[in-house]
C-alpha cells in the first residue's frame, strides 16, 4: 500500500512538473516573438534613419 502511495505521489509530481515546463515553454515563446518584433522594428528605425540621410 505504501509503495503504490508513493508511487501516485511521484506521478502527481511528474504531472504538476510537466504542467510547469509547458507554461515556462510557452512563456518563452512569447518573449521570443515579442524581442523578434522588436529587433524587426529597431531594423526598420535603422533603415529609416539611413534612408533619411541619403
């Protein structure tokens, strides 16, 4: 009985880690698309800036 307890615990803990690295996973994706936007948008400045000066 104390072995399958322990084992539910563990695959409890599995689950809930699972959940975690999936949200982290997705939290980086959108920060990732977030600083590709970003540097997209810093690009464009830069090519506006030169434009302008020629």
């Amino acid at each position: 009985m104390k072995s399958r307890k322990q084992t539910e615990e563990l695959t409890r803990q599995e689950f809930e880690l699972r959940v975690k690295m999936e949200e982290t996973k997705k939290k980086f994706d959108m920060y990732k698309a977030k600083m590709e936007a970003l540097l997209i948008s810093q690009l464009e400045l830069l090519k506006d800036d030169g434009n302008e000066e020629n």
